[in-house]
C-alpha cells in the first residue's frame, strides 16, 4: 500500500500527531508505593465528597434510622454511597483509566496486553469485588504484588488488569 492510498484524518484546524492508538507497552508497570500514595489520594478525596454529599441529608438520615422506616435510611445511604463511588472511581476510571489520585501521580488503570480500553463491568468488579476480597484474605491479595516482577495484586492478575506509571518526568520528553 502506498502512501497515496493512506487515508489522512479530517483535521479543521487540529494538528494531528498520529492516528494510531497509543502504544502503552512503553510505559512500566506502576510501583506499589505511587500506587499506594494514589490510593490514600483516593480516600481521603473520596471520603471527603461523600461526607459533604451526606451532610444535606443528615438530619432526615438520624430521624429515618430510629424511625420504623429504618428501610428508607439503609436506601438513601446506599444510593448516595453508590452514586458518589460512580462518579469518582468508576466513570473516571472507564473514560481515562485515571482518578484524581492515578492522575496526581501519573498512574493509569489498562489491560494486562496494554489495551486501553476496559468494560465498566470489568472496572467494577475490579474495584469492588477483587479489592473486597483481597482484603477479606488478610491482605494477602495485596501481598501477591509484593511477590511478582510486574507488581500486579491479585485482583490485577485475576481481571487481566494492570496499572503502568503513565506519564513521568523520565519517560516523556516536553516539547519546550
């Protein structure tokens, strides 16, 4: 196929650097104290979120648990707890594969081939399910990636799963 043949991008006005998917292989595998600094980033954000999404509802929430409609109070803490979960792990998660602490510390959420792109089911089992249950074995789910070259937890090798150090001083050179 020659160059002629080769279907250039509609750019209007974008400069267009490639249009090939981004060759993540070249990033390396996240280390576990960035990933455990992210992490705590990711709590404590997202504690703090929750805690002011529940702070409106704090006085129907005390009045509707020692009421005999005590159901209403366990619905409306799930459904704020769940909806606030989706909004800062699992939708960031399925549009960039980044938090707010991935991000802080150039962290990104891929595939174990480094395919960027993941089903929301896959994230949420991921994020609910296999950290559950590497706690739930004493830790030691976590304790795998202490054990392993690439440094992937249980739950990472599991859902075929991987966290790379994404952008860094040392492997991306600026422009300027």
């Amino acid at each position: 196929m020659t160059q002629a043949n080769i279907r250039q991008p509609e750019t209007q006005g974008i400069r267009v650097h490639h249009r090939y998917v981004e060759d993540l292989s070249f990033y390396p595998d996240a280390n576990l104290s960035k990933r455990l600094y992210a992490f705590l980033v990711d709590f404590i954000f997202q504690s703090t979120v929750m805690t002011l999404v529940f702070l409106p509802f704090s006085g129907s929430l005390e009045q509707w648990r020692v009421s005999p409609v005590a159901d209403r109070y366990h619905m409306l803490s799930f459904l704020l707890t769940t909806l606030t979960f989706s909004l800062y792990t699992l939708a960031p998660l399925a549009i960039s594969g980044q938090t707010l602490g991935k991000k802080l510390f150039g962290l990104r959420l891929v595939k174990s081939d480094y395919s960027s792109h993941m089903l929301v089911t896959q994230i949420f089992v991921r994020e609910v399910i296999g950290k559950t249950l590497a706690l739930a074995l004493v830790g030691v789910g976590f304790l795998v990636g202490l054990c392993r070259d690439d440094r992937r937890f249980l739950y990472d090798v599991v859902l075929k799963t991987r966290v790379i150090q994404y952008r860094d001083i040392d492997y991306v050179k600026h422009p300027y």
